[in-house]
C-alpha cells in the first residue's frame, strides 16, 4: 500500500490524501497478508506476502492500478500536471516525447530502477497513436502499476550466473529503504544510487544514520512491535457492554474503541522512544513511562495524558514495571484475565521457548472465575493435572499468575471481584500472584510480583536473545536457519545483551554483507 501512495504523492502530491480516499472500497478487497508461526509455533509469526496468487488477487490489483490511473488522468488539469506543457500546446509533433519523459521519470521512480530506453519505449506503445489522450495515458499507469516490478521487490544481482550476486544500487536503495520505512527510495536515497554512492562505505551509512534518524522508521517499527508481541490478539473492548458482568466490573466509565488503538500505540510509542532516545533493549522491558493521548487509557495508568512532545510522564506504581504491564498485554475485552494467554506470550513471544501443544481434547475456551472461586483457582483445577500439568505447572501458569496483580483491564488490583451471572458482586477474595518461576536449566525463584518478573527476565538475559531473534524473522520475512543464518543471529544476539542502543540492533541487519547480495541457492 505504501507503493502505491508513494505513486499517487509522486504524481499529483497537493491531491495525494483525496485521491487517496477513494481508493477506499478497492483498498478493503486487496488480501492482507498472513502471519506464519514459526515450527513448532501454537500463535505469533510475522506478515508473509502470500506467493500463491489467486484471481481474485490479480483482480484487485489490476482494479487498484486502473482506478488510480483513471483519477490521475481524470481531467486535463490531471494530466498536464503529470505530463508537463508539452501534453496541452498546440504542437502534436512532440507528444510522443513527453509521454516518454513521464515514463522515463513518473515510471523509473515507481518502478525503483532507471527504466532503459527499450523499456521506456515499451511502455510508451501503449497509449498507440495518441501519446498524450487522457484515456491512453490512463493506459500506460495502469500498466505501470501492474507491473511485477511494481508488485514486487524484484532483485536480480550485478553478476549473471552466479550463486552470489552483489545487489544493484537501486536493488540496495529499494532493500534499505523498504526495510527500515516499508516505503520507496526517498529522492535523496535514490540520489545516492544514481551517483553510485551507495555502493559506498561511506555513501551507505550517511543513508542508514539519516533513514534510521527519520520519523519514517515509526512504520516499520510499529509492525515489528504488533506483530512480534501479537498486539491485535486483544479482542474489542466493547463488545461485551450489554453483559452484565462486564458492566459491574468495568464500572462507570465504558472503555471505547479508541482505548484499544491507544493500548496497542503505547506499547508502539515505547519502542519507538527506547530507539530514538538512544535506550537498549533492556530499557524497552522496563520503561514505566505512559505513551497516551487517551483520558480512559491514561487514567489506568493513574497518569495525566501526554500530548505527545517532552518526556512522557512515569506510571507512579513500581508494580507497574514496564511491558509485562502495559495494558494491551493484560487486557482482555473479558471480565476475567487470562492467566494461561499471558503465561504462554511471556514464554513464547519474550523467551522465544516452545511450549508443547496442548491435548486434542482441550477446551479453547479460556477459563472463567465463578461467583466463588478466582481465576486462578479455576485455571489451577483445571490445568494442574493429567497431561496438562506437566506444561501449565512449570512453564505456563507461574508468569501468568504472578500477573494476576492486574485485571482484564490491566488496571491494578489487590483483590479479584467475583460476580454472578446477574453482575452482582458475590466475593472479592485477596489475589495470589506468587509463583515458583523456571526460565531456564537450574534458574527458578518464587517471585510475586511483575517488577520481580522483569528482572528476573531480564537477568536472564533470554530477552535480549528472543528480541534478536524475531527481528531477524521480521526483517527477512522468514524464519532463520542455523547453518546458513548462524552468525548473524550471533551478531544481533551480542548487540542485543550488550545494552547497545536498541537502534543499533537494526542497524545490525543492514551492515550484514548478506544485506547486500542476492543469493541464488
């Protein structure tokens, strides 16, 4: 999508953001692309562009491309603007050349490399007999925008033949910039591949320190935080406001969509503070600070809303240690938490540990406290036996209950208030958060609370090393290999615990010489 707004701000950039809404009813057929779980995986993975097309694929893309050439062609104020003087004067002699300098130009920047003149003139056939006829020059973008070099990040190599190929510039300027801003070369980036300095030592890191220093980072940043700690999983937080019991518990003050949003940009906004303010990955895991406009948001935290410039302000409660407690990692659209999902997300999603699958006969309804028994007691009864406790005793519960100091909110508690089905109060017995907690070999404590738990996470160092290991996955859009992946995941390992600065974890990837071929094997 970002391709395609690159396409429409590149040709008429003051109607950019209208042309942009129109797209709207074609944009909400294209496919998203799916998360695949790592092997051995039960939830999680990142964004896989699906690369068995279907027609209903090609459809939509080839509607997309029409309708954008269509508004961009739409009136002849559009299309002088695309085209230049050249395509309104009296002369016909030179309408050929100017549809050809728009796909020399328009086309090479949408396209990312300098389109040769074979392909130039290719292109320009299209439009036929009337180079410059509105109609004809909605042709020739339509074409443009179903290109597969349009559709794809093609990448070729500088050496025929070969099983290692050295990228191209502008394959190198395409790479760079998709990876850190998930968009096109910007002018300056596609200035330094045309004047070869990209190739560069110096040339590259001038680009990497300016793209890593540009608020452009946010987006690919924000996708690699939601995707890797499963953001979207938190359910609605309004669709239960005619139940009962989610009434009582949540109070006067229904939560809106609008939390949700704030819940997921808060843990985003963390991220993307610990990047720019220099912080290491570790201080991701403990910033208590509150990134949120929202007054429902905010009021959880027990903190003044940010209006998003200074520092923001510090949560007050040291219980409140840091990502294990922000509020879309413990809420849970329900009246009862869920104990088992937070224990597995520490596991899998911050410890980067399998947990086995569960029976075949496992309920996948999560367990629910009952007018007399707590959510704890619940998942304890039904998850401590059999062949559920080897998994749910040692590795499962134990993180998830040390975070039951919090509700399916995420608000702070010392009590869990249980109700009847009728949403009357029945009990508010005292919340038991301590857990005997193994992370690995002969590590284990009895802890109680989630500061002791992110410390003792931390500590571990486990952490560091899982966060390495899923932004490899993100950034190269599959999961590693040992043999032939093997040393830069060392690499971004030991930036990781090295409490470098957690932009220096990306940066890592880029300054890999794998980063810069295209292997062929």
């Amino acid at each position: 999508m970002n391709s395609l707004r690159f396409a429409i701000a590149r040709a008429l950039p003051n109607e950019a953001d209208a042309l942009w809404a129109k797209l709207t009813p074609i944009l909400a057929r294209y496919p998203t692309d799916r998360r695949t779980p790592a092997p051995g995986d039960l939830k999680g993975g990142f964004s896989r562009l699906d690369q068995s097309i279907q027609q209903t694929q090609v459809d939509v893309m080839y509607d997309l491309g029409k309708a954008v050439a269509q508004e961009l062609t739409s009136t002849d104020a559009r299309r002088n603007a695309l085209l230049g003087s050249c395509a309104s004067d009296s002369q016909t002699a030179n309408d050929r050349a100017c549809l050809e300098t728009f796909v020399r130009g328009w086309g090479s920047r949408v396209l990312r490399y300098p389109l040769p003149p074979a392909e130039v003139t290719a292109f320009a056939d299209i439009a036929g007999a009337t180079p410059v006829d509105r109609a004809a020059v909605a042709d020739v973008i339509t074409t443009l925008l179903n290109s597969p070099w349009f559709l794809y990040r093609v990448e070729h190599g500088t050496t025929a033949g070969q099983p290692v190929s050295p990228l191209s510039a502008f394959e190198l300027a395409a790479k760079l910039s998709y990876q850190l801003w998930q968009a096109p070369p910007d002018d300056s980036l596609w200035a330094a591949a045309a004047d070869g300095s990209l190739l560069t030592a110096s040339g590259f890191n001038a680009q990497l320190d300016r793209m890593m220093k540009s608020p452009q980072l946010r987006s690919s940043l924000d996708e690699f935080v939601s995707e890797w700690l499963r953001l979207e999983e938190l359910p609605s937080l309004v669709a239960l406001r005619n139940d009962p019991v989610y009434q009582a518990f949540v109070g006067a003050e229904m939560p809106t969509d609008a939390a949700r949003t704030a819940m997921f940009e808060d843990v985003q906004l963390s991220a993307w503070n610990t990047v720019v303010s220099g912080g290491s990955v570790s201080d991701f895991l403990h910033d208590r600070r509150s990134y949120t406009a929202d007054p429902f948001l905010a009021a959880i935290y027990g903190v003044p809303v940010w209006n998003g410039s200074g520092p923001a302000p510090v949560i007050p409660s040291r219980n409140r240690s840091g990502l294990l407690t922000r509020a879309a990692l413990l809420a849970t659209g329900t009246a009862s938490t869920r104990p088992i999902h937070k224990g597995y997300l520490v596991r899998n999603a911050l410890l980067c540990q399998q947990v086995g699958a569960p029976p075949p006969n496992a309920s996948d309804r999560p367990p629910a406290p009952t007018e007399h028994m707590t959510t704890r007691q619940v998942v304890a009864q039904l998850t401590s036996g059999g062949s559920c406790g080897g998994c749910h005793n040692n590795i499962i519960n134990p993180p998830g209950f040390v975070l039951e100091g919090f509700d399916a909110l995420g608000r702070e508690r010392s009590v869990e208030r249980l109700y009847s089905p009728q949403g009357h109060e029945t009990a508010t017995p005292p919340v038991d958060t301590s857990a005997d907690v193994w992370l690995y070999d002969s590590e284990q404590r009895v802890i109680s609370n989630a500061a002791e738990l992110s410390r003792m996470i931390d500590d571990s160092q486990l952490f560091e090393s899982c966060v390495a290991q899923h932004y490899f996955r993100f950034a190269h859009a599959r999961v590693e290999s040992t043999s032939r992946d093997g040393c830069l995941l060392s690499e971004l390992e030991a930036v990781a615990r090295s409490g470098a600065p957690m932009a220096d974890l990306l940066k890592t990837v880029a300054h890999h010489p794998t980063f810069k071929q295209r292997s062929f094997q």
